[in-house]
C-alpha cells in the first residue's frame, strides 16, 4: 500500500499544543504530521544545512520551511524530522534528522541520494531506521508501524478530528475500511449515473444519425 508521511517527533512532557493543530500521543512521544508531501520540505533543509554548513535552526528563521514556523510557535526546541514515503510496498523517499536545542546534529542528518530508495542504498536505509541517531539523542524511538498506519496527511487530520489524540488501531482499521467502502459507492453511483445520463440523451438521437444507425441495429 502507498503512504506519504512526515512528522516532527518530539517528548511530550511539558509541552502544550493547541487543539487545532492534529497530533498524536504515542507513549511519552508526540507526533505532529506536517503536510509536506514526499518531504521535499525536508530535502530542501536537509541540502541547505549540508551546502551553508550552519546548523542553528535560527539560521532558517527566514527561509520558506513551514516546519520551522510550526516548531517556533509551539516552542519545540529538540526533535526529529521524519519522512518516509512509499509507492506499493517501494520506499520511495527517506528523509530524518535531529535537532537538539535548537541545534541540528550533523551526525543525524540522512536522506536517499535525491531522496530515492535505490537497490543499492537500501540495507544503508534500513540500517538508518534501525538505528536511528533519535533513540540515543533524545530517547526518541521511531514508531514505523504508528506511522504507516496513518498514512497521508490527510488521514491523520481526519483521525485526530475523529478521535484526538489518543488512537486505537483497530479502529482506523475499521475507519479506514469504511472510507474506502464509500469511495467505492461514490464511483459505482457516479459511473451509474453516467450510463443513465448516456441512455437519457441517447433517445433523443436522430434516427439517421450513426448512432441513431446503431440503436437500431441493436434495437435499443
């Protein structure tokens, strides 16, 4: 299955977020889905940090990262960014660094060549997930299977809406299973309308028209 997710990962003693802002409490962590798809935010950073060689987070005050305005108004000063984003079962994209008091650490700092999952990088990126520079800076480990079970942005903005904060499996499972059910109705109505909307406008055809021709052939 496909998913695109990115997250600022961060503890969550001491911190208060308001409810308008969708976020999940996973053990003593907190996960804020940013809506950056395929995490070309973070590639951006990720290639400016590495090219300018400053690693205050206050060197990119000025730069157009939305993830950087959402951590100044929460006052988030340690955290990690995470993104990982998948076509079928393919990881397609893999973005992740830390930042400790305001401060990136450029041992953290990974990503895929362009961001691509190749044949070649891929025992470098699972050797990354598993041993993620997080657990051992901020006593943060990545929750893959949390993650993958929101997959896109806007699936965590409509769970947090449904259930806040606190979730439970299986019923984003059953959520899930339920959205997908109505998409399915919604397009089987919708190309049922069309054939109808066809066989409506289709009497009025002319008789000697090509296809006034074929209804007659087939004596419709």
């Amino acid at each position: 299955m496909s998913q695109d997710n990115s997250f600022i990962i961060t503890k969550s003693k001491g911190l208060k977020i308001p409810k308008e802002i969708p976020h999940f409490l996973v053990g003593d962590d907190i996960y804020l889905p940013i809506p950056i798809p395929t995490g070309y935010e973070f590639n951006d950073f990720i290639n400016s940090v590495k090219s300018n060689k400053k690693f205050d987070i206050a060197d990119y005050y000025s730069g157009n990262f939305h993830f950087i305005e959402l951590i100044r108004k929460l006052n988030i000063s340690s955290f990690v960014a995470y993104h990982s984003s998948e076509f079928g079962m393919m990881t397609l994209n893999y973005y992740n660094f830390t930042v400790v008091n305001d401060a990136v650490i450029e041992k953290s700092i990974w990503s895929t060549e362009e961001g691509i999952i190749t044949p070649e990088n891929y025992s470098e990126v699972e050797e990354n997930y598993d041993n993620n520079n997080s657990e051992i800076l901020l006593n943060i480990k990545i929750d893959g299977h949390f993650i993958e079970q929101l997959k896109y942005f806007e699936i965590a903005e409509s769970l947090y809406k449904k259930w806040g904060n606190s979730l439970n499996f299986s019923e984003i499972e059953k959520f899930n299973s339920r959205k997908n059910e109505e998409n399915r109705k919604e397009r089987l109505e919708s190309e049922n309308q069309e054939t109808r909307n066809f066989e409506d406008s289709s009497d009025d055809i002319p008789s000697n028209s090509f296809w006034g021709e074929i209804k007659r052939v087939l004596k419709l």
